[in-house]
C-alpha cells in the first residue's frame, strides 16, 4: 500500500468515510434526508456501483493516498452557500465540490481515531457536536436529542444554570492552533507536512478560515471536541475550586454551553456567577474567542425549556421519535395549518409580521400541550414534511396564495427552508397549485425587475432540491443570471452524477505519468490555493517548481528510467523534453519562465518583480503558456 505522506488518512477511514456519506446508493431513508440539503444531494445521485468503486482500495491507493485527488477541477470547486441564523441572518458557509467534503469527513475521522479527549476525564463535562463520527451519525438531531435530554435531567437537582454564546465562534477558530491542540493529544501524531496539508485542505475549503460546512461533521467534532477541550477542562477546574457552588455540570453542543450550578445554602450566587463569566470569557479570549455577553446570562432551571428553544438549529427536523410520530398521528393538523395562515395573514394586513411574531404564532397553533419535551416548531416540521396530507385543504392552498400575493415573498424570508417547503407540499403529485403558481410568479416578477437577493435565492435552492432540479427556466433563467457558481454546482454535481464528471476532468495521462509522486500533487495544490487567494508571486513560486517537476517526471515516462529531478530547473534540460514541439517562440518562452521565476522576491533577492507594474498578468501569462506547453508535451508521447 502507498504510504500517505500528504494526509496521513487510512484506507479504513477512507472506507468508513465512504460507508457514512455514499449509503444514499444503498439506504432510502439517507437519501430522503440529503436530498433536502444541497450540500448532500449529490450523494443521492450516486450508484452502488459508483460507490463500490470509490469506497475500494484501488481508488484510496490511487487518489487519497498520493493526493491525486487533489490534481481534478471537478474536486476543487468551492463556493458560498445560503445557511440562515436562527435570527434571519446569513451564515459564512461554503459549498464543498462531494469529493472535497468527502475529503474533509475523511480527515475528522483520522483525528477522532487518534484523539484523546481529555473532557471525559472529568464526569462533570459532556460535549455534542453535530453528528457522531465514531457511532457513525450523520445528521445532528440525535446528538441534540441527547444534548437536550442531560440538561432536563441535570434540571432536576441544579436550581440554576449559566446559559452562554459565543461570537462568530467558526471565524474565530485559528486552523494552525486547532493542529496544534490536535497533534498534541493524538496517541499518534501526524507530521509537520501532514499538519501543513490538512491545515490548508481546511483553509481552501473555508475560503482562508475555518470552514462551516452544511452537514460537515468532521467541521462540527474539530470545532467542539478538539478546539474546546482545554477550555472545558480548565472552566472546570475553576468552578471546582469555587467555595459557594456545591455541584456543577457543564454540557455542550459545539459552541452552545451550559454551565449547571447547585449553590450551598446562603450563598451569594450572582457573585459566583459574575466569577464563571469573568474566566470563561478569560479563557477564551486566549484561543482568540468571544463571548457574547449580550446572550449569557443566570436562568432558573424552570427557564431551560425556553432557552433550548432559542439553540434549536434552522434545520429540517426529520423521523422524529414514536412519540411525536403517534401525537401527530392522532391529530387531525388542518385546522391548526388554517390557523396558522390566517394569524400570518392577519399580522401582516397590521404590518405586525416579523421574526418574533412568526415564532410566537407558531408556538400558539402547534405547541405540544402534553409533550414539553418539543416545540411547536418542531411539530410543524413535521407536518409539513412528514404528514403533508394536512397541507392539501383548498382553503389552505387560497389562503397562502393570498398571503403571497399580498406580501409578496418577503414573508418566505423569515424561514426560507420551512415556509417553501409548505407551499410546495401543498400540492398533490407534480401538480402546481395556486400557491405554488403565485409564489413562481413573484420569483420571476421579482428577476425581470432586478430585486433577486440572497433569501430569494434560498427559497430557489428549496424548491429546486425539492422538484429534484426539474424547473428548467427557474435554473436557467434567474439562478444562472444571479448566483452563477452554485448554478455550476447544481449543474456539475446535483443535475447529474458528480463521478461522471469526476472521470470526465481526471487527467488520467498526467496521472499514469507521475506514477504516485505525491510531490508533485504536493506542488500543484499548493499553487491552486495560492491562485485562489490571488496570492499571484507565491502561485508561480509553486507552479515553476511544479513545471520542473512535471517535465522530469515525462522524462522519466519516456526513458523508461528511475525520475531524477535534478537540473530541471535548467533551460536546455527542460527544452531537451519539448524539442519536437519547440519553435522559436516556444524556446523563447522557457528561457523568459526562467527569468521570470529569479525575478520572483521569493525566490532571488533581486526581487524585480516589485518593480514592475504588470507582474500579476505577466505571471498569470505564463502559467497559461508553461500548462499548456505540460499538455502538448503529454500529448505527444505514444499511448
């Protein structure tokens, strides 16, 4: 087996990774679920025999192991989602190409395997995170399950708790100080190029930060077990020596923390209080973190239902538990859907409707009243997912047609995802309704007079994921027009299947030609993120060296003897490779790749580069030139 100097990931991670993210081939149920997410849905357009083929050993030896998979177009695009807050606004999210996700997953199980979490030294400490990568969870709402469960419990003997939230938490997590917490307490740690090299797979991901990625579990452990260890274990420490707290329980889900206090008689809690907060933000702020004052605070353990609700991710809730399943069952939801139209519809005719209005209404028509344990949201997340059948009441189809028409999308806003889905589910089969007629409309109104902004595109990815990407003109007509780069992902990963496209782009040649020498990946990556960054000196740094390489690597291919790099960097040995392709004006071309390389200031001290006014399309030039000149050469060697 090809040892993995690049990643450091084995090929059982690679097949658990496989098993975890490609079971919609094999498993409805899965493929119910991602189909519901754009960054999953291209997992549901995959074959068992795809799977089989990427899951094998032959694929991880080729690709994983040397880091070919990093050498694809098809592997490298990246671009910005449509992920809301719970409070409307937008998160800083990034839509991953599949094998780059896959890639991302691949690296956290590594990490969970070899990480010793020291949090579970202390029984007092519980963490969650979204997902589970060692049980194997792909979606979050088991672990929150869990999450919520230890705190009703903990509620029972703990009069009080600290309720905290951290500040833009993802921007703030330092990669290189994550690889270093991580490499720290791994029983087997990764080397310094290993390090490197995960470090910049997540830089790349993340457009230059820590990458949120919708459904990344691997983002989800890094971010909770790995980067909040020490402060865990250290906010413990301090509440431990705190003379008037009894007992203390701290849960966690990813940045959302819970600090459980039982205060010895007549003590002065709020001075306890004030003494947590003060060193829990401490020890934040010397991993570079925030806490947010303005949403921490002491609560009663009566308030814990309220404030669980307020950390409920915006995410579809589905296959609730028996219990919720046989409560919606043995309701008949109609009347409650008519109710909940008519109080929106009404708050809006008063120029009432906004983010906490809409949430209380929905606590009026759907709030369990003998299941505390969940919320009227959560409910009619599952109407409208799982038992849409009370969705299909003509005076409900009206109503909605009718709020849409009299407040345009704008009400849609406040929850893109749920509220398109509902007027989408009011149809029965593939028939368009009234709602769903006037909701287009307004879309297309809406683009004609140039007003298309990020939450209409949300409701566009909602009902396009929904028809399974059917709606030609509202892809070809509005998306491609306002949101070209994730048109090209639908286009390239969800339309049809992305491993198509994966053989389609692979440079296969190129790849038979460097024969596993993850070097050259190592080079070629590294000059693809600089590019990105328009980091244009550092990218030709690379790309020259990558050009010297790849020539000697033909050389070898050619002669048939071992590669041997050196005096590839010479202008008669790199021309002695092209000679039947070089002209002048070829020859020319790598004599100026040469000088422009020792003008390069990371390169030769000369630095003339700095001097000049057109270096970054000069560079840029010749890397067009220098790839194509790659690619001619290869294409002349017999097959």
């Amino acid at each position: 087996m090809v040892e993995n100097f690049l990643l450091g990931v084995s090929y059982n991670s690679w097949k658990e990774t496989c098993d975890m993210f490609l079971s919609p081939a094999n498993n409805y149920s899965v493929r119910r679920s991602f189909s519901m997410y754009l960054q999953d849905y291209p997992f549901t357009q995959i074959t068992p025999q795809d799977k089989e083929v990427i899951e094998s050993e032959e694929f991880y030896e080729q690709y994983i192991s040397t880091g070919a998979i990093l050498f694809n177009d098809s592997v490298l695009f990246c671009t910005q989602n449509f992920i809301t807050k719970n409070s409307g606004s937008f998160r800083d999210s990034q839509l991953l190409s599949p094998f780059m996700f896959l890639l991302q997953q691949v690296i956290g199980i590594e990490i969970q395997k070899r990480y010793q979490e020291n949090r579970k030294n202390n029984l007092n400490l519980i963490a969650y995170y979204s997902g589970n990568l060692e049980s194997h969870k792909i979606l979050y709402k088991n672990e929150y399950k869990e999450f919520t469960k230890w705190n009703n419990y903990y509620a029972e003997d703990h009069p009080f708790f600290i309720k905290t939230d951290l500040s833009d938490y993802f921007a703030n997590i330092n990669l290189n100080r994550l690889m270093e917490l991580v490499n720290k307490k791994c029983n087997k740690g990764f080397t310094p190029l290993q390090q490197k090299t995960i470090v910049d797979v997540f830089r790349y991901c993340g457009n230059g930060k820590f990458p949120l990625v919708q459904n990344s579990v691997s983002s989800s452990f890094l971010a909770t077990i790995v980067y909040l260890d020490d402060i865990d274990i250290e906010l413990g420490k301090f509440i431990d020596g705190l003379p008037d707290i009894e007992d203390y329980k701290l849960v966690r889900y990813v940045d959302d923390l819970y600090i459980w206090l039982k205060p010895k008689n007549n003590c002065n809690l709020n001075y306890a209080y004030n003494e947590i907060r003060s060193d829990y933000s401490s020890l934040l702020h010397k991993q570079g973190l925030t806490l947010n004052t303005s949403k921490t605070g002491l609560h009663r353990c009566e308030e814990i239902s309220d404030q669980l609700k307020k950390t409920i991710y915006d995410d579809v809730i589905n296959s609730q538990e028996n219990a919720i399943d046989e409560y919606v069952e043995d309701t008949n939801w109609t009347n409650n859907i008519k109710s909940f139209i008519n109080n929106l519809l009404f708050a809006q005719l008063n120029d009432e409707l906004n983010k906490e209005s809409f949430e209380k209404i929905i606590m009026e028509c759907f709030k369990p009243d003998r299941m505390i344990e969940f919320t009227g949201e959560e409910v009619l997340k599952y109407i409208i997912y799982d038992n849409n059948v009370y969705l299909q009441d003509l005076e409900i189809v009206d109503n909605l047609a009718s709020l849409i028409k009299r407040s345009g999308v704008s009400f849609i806003y406040l929850s893109p995802q749920l509220l398109t889905a509902m007027i989408l589910n009011t149809a029965n089969s593939q028939n368009k309704n009234e709602a769903i007629k006037t909701l287009l409309n307004q879309l297309f109104s809406r683009n004609r007079n140039r007003l298309i902004n990020s939450y209409d595109i949300m409701i566009i990815i909602q009902y396009l994921l929904h028809t399974h990407f059917r709606h030609h003109d509202l892809k070809e007509k509005i998306l491609k027009e306002n949101a070209n780069d994730l048109y090209d992902y639908i286009t390239k990963y969800c339309y049809g299947n992305f491993f198509k496209d994966f053989k389609k782009q692979n440079k296969d040649k190129q790849i038979k030609i460097i024969n596993g020498d993850w070097k050259a990946y190592y080079l070629f990556f590294n000059y693809r993120i600089e590019k990105d960054r328009q980091s244009l000196m550092e990218a030709y740094a690379y790309f020259k060296t990558y050009f010297d390489r790849m020539t000697a690597l033909i050389a070898a291919y050619v002669s048939g003897e071992p590669l041997n790099v050196k005096g590839y960097y010479e202008e008669d040995k790199l021309c002695n490779v092209y000679k039947n392709l070089l002209a002048k004006d070829e020859r020319k071309l790598i004599k100026k790749a040469n000088k422009l390389r020792n003008k390069n200031p990371l390169v030769h001290s000369s630095s003339e580069l700095l001097g000049q006014t057109n270096w970054a399309r000069n560079i840029m030039d010749m890397i067009f030139k220098l790839n194509n000149l790659i690619e001619n050469g290869i294409a002349q060697i017999e097959k």
